[in-house]
C-alpha cells in the first residue's frame, strides 16, 4: 500500500473512532467546547501522521492552547475546582498521546510495514530506504513531474569520512542508526528518507520546489550536526529538484543503482523546453 494511502486510511479511521462516540453516544447534549476539543483530537491526529512526532507535538501543543482559552469562561465562573481540573488535564494528556506518542508512532511504522513485507528495499543497519529504492524514487519524480509538472527534489546530507573512519563498526551503526531517526524525526512522514551505504543520507521531497528542498535540508543539516556534537563541515548538504537539475538526478539515480528505468526523454532538451 501506498503511503499516502495509508496515511489516508488512518486519519479517517482515526476521525471515525473519534467522532462517532460523540454522533451515537447517549443524548447528553455535550457542551460545544467538548465537540470543537474532539475536532482537535482529529486535527492532531492527522498532523501526527502526516508530520510526525514534531508535526504532532506542535498541532497537540496548540490543541492545548486552544482548549484552556474556550474553557476560559467555565473557570471563571467555576473556579478550579476538581473536576474542571480533571478535564482539562484529560484533554491534555489525550492530545499529548495523540501527537507526540502517535507521531512517533507513525514515524517508525512506515518503515516497519516494509520491513514486515520483506521488502528488498531497506537498508538494514539504519532501518530507513536503500540505494535502489532512492534510485527508483528519483525515476518516479522525475516521470511525475514531465507528465503532471508535479515538484520534486532530493537533498543529500553527507557524513564527513573523519564522523565515521576512526570507529569500530557497531559504533558507526549506532551512530548512522541515531542520524537515521533524528532525520526521520525532523521531516515529513510523506518525505522518504534512505541511506546510501557511504556516509550519506537522502532525503526525497516529493510535492516541493527545490527552495523549499533546501529550506528543510538545512535544518535537517543543523539537526544532526547537534546529534553528533559536529562541526559545520563535518556535515554537508546538496539539494537538487526539477526541472533546474533533471540532467544530476538522473545521473545521481543511475549511479545508485544502474539498472533503475528513467524517463526515456529526461536531459537537457527536456530541461530547457520545461523551465
């Protein structure tokens, strides 16, 4: 199944489990405040899966921010008594779950549907995309984008040799497992993300204009150099998309995997009648 497919099927599922409670539960009139905290519940929810744990730790952090301002006229007319208190604090620790865990969740369960498929296409010391898959990724964006105009970029972030060389092998998977899941945990879980097997990691934008490539590779870039408590030079970024670099990611693709089928028209006279 598709990703954005099953992202999809979640979030309806999830609104499904959400709403219908309150549609089918008892008459009991629910107050306005907790219907408008159960679209919250769903908005968060579907922040989770689509951005991950960050995505959802600031949709629930918001949701928070929301449901004390409507609740505003309940304390001041009841004060904090106990069962206002337990509400509000409900509410939070459900948003909290929701975006946090649940982003967290969903993060990893990308890449453990595959993994549970048998799927030849991860690489299985960092547990994110491999080589081929990266190479075929770059073939079906750049094929969307020449039939529908559809953005699509990559960017890699390179681990200089001097992170790497001096450690024992279990070392460096630790440390390649850590940049993994801190790159996994900065993105969009829309956004692939693979391993090269050579110090690099790539990153695969589909829908986005290389600005906005660059802008999230950057940060990516900052974020693990932090991880790793590394200088700026030790960790390195290049971001191509289309239509400005057809011409490096088929050559990029071909060089991840030779036998990966590109589009049979992309190069420079596709570049130039398309920009």
């Amino acid at each position: 199944m598709k990703h954005s497919r099953f992202e999809a099927l979640i979030i309806a599922l999830g609104a499904i489990v959400i709403i219908t409670p309150v549609l089918l539960g008892p008459p009991l009139n629910p107050q306005w405040q907790e219907l408008v905290a159960q679209g919250l519940l769903v908005v968060v929810l579907a922040s989770a899966v689509h951005w991950g744990r960050d995505g959802g730790s600031l949709a629930a952090a918001a949701a928070m921010f929301a449901y004390v301002v409507i609740r505003v006229p309940l304390l001041s007319t009841e004060g904090l008594t106990s069962n206002t208190v337990g509400m509000i604090l409900t509410r939070m620790i459900t948003f909290s779950l929701v975006g946090v865990l649940g982003g967290e969740l969903f993060a990893r369960l990308k890449y453990l549907l595959a993994r549970l498929e048998g799927s030849a296409m991860l690489d299985h010391v960092t547990n994110v995309y491999n080589r081929r898959y990266c190479a075929r990724a770059i073939g079906d964006g750049i094929g969307g984008f020449q039939r529908y105009q559809t953005p699509f970029s990559v960017a890699l972030v390179s681990l200089s040799p001097g992170l790497l060389n001096d450690l024992h092998t279990a070392r460096q998977n630790t440390m390649l497992r850590t940049v993994a899941s801190r790159i996994r945990n900065d993105v969009r879980l829309v956004d692939d993300i693979g391993y090269l097997g050579d110090g690099r990691f790539m990153l695969l934008f589909p829908h986005t204009d290389k600005s906005g490539a660059r802008a999230a590779s950057d940060r990516v870039c900052a974020t693990v150099r932090e991880a790793l408590g590394a200088r700026d030079q030790s960790v390195v970024t290049v971001t191509l998309g289309c239509p400005e670099d057809i011409d490096a990611l088929c050559e990029l693709a071909r060089s991840l995997d030779p036998e990966v089928d590109l589009p049979l028209d992309a190069g420079v006279d596709d570049v130039g009648q398309r920009s």
